[in-house]
C-alpha cells in the first residue's frame, strides 16, 4: 500500500510540474501575441516593475484598445511580474 501512494504522489507532482510548464509558455505565447499587435515586445521586455505596476500598465493597454479579457489581463501580468520583476 505504501508504494501505491508513492507511485500516486509521483504521478500527482509531475502533473503539476507539466501544467505549470505549458501555462508558463502559453503566458508568454500570449503576452508575445496580445502586446506586439501594438507595439514592439522589446519595450515591455526592458522594463522593470511590482506585479501592482505590471498590472496598471496592462489595465492601461486595456483602456487604449488592447483586445484582451480580464482572464488575460492576469495571465499576462503574473507572466511579466515573474520574468520582469523590479529588484
């Protein structure tokens, strides 16, 4: 029984690791996509900032015509509060 839940507990973080993995490239997949449709990605790329600047930034984007949802809105920050984080 005990190597049943050692198995289970295996599959169970590999899973996790797997879709965290595919999350933080369709972050990125579409942050690439939603904000070169505006301006160039080399812009937000050099920047640094709080996940709380992140966001009025992508709200601000928003607010100027971005076509992208609520649901995108915090794919796209938490993907550039974790690659562009002020230090």
């Amino acid at each position: 029984m005990r190597s049943f839940w050692s198995i289970a507990a295996c599959v169970f973080f590999f899973a996790v690791s797997f879709v965290c993995v595919a999350s933080a490239e369709e972050a990125q997949s579409l942050f690439e996509k939603k904000c070169s449709a505006c301006h160039g990605i080399d812009r937000p790329k050099s920047k640094a900032k709080t996940p709380a600047e992140w966001r009025s930034t992508v709200l601000r984007m928003k607010s100027n015509g971005a076509a992208i949802n609520d649901d995108q809105v915090r794919i796209i920050v938490e993907y550039l509060a974790k690659n562009y984080p002020k230090k």
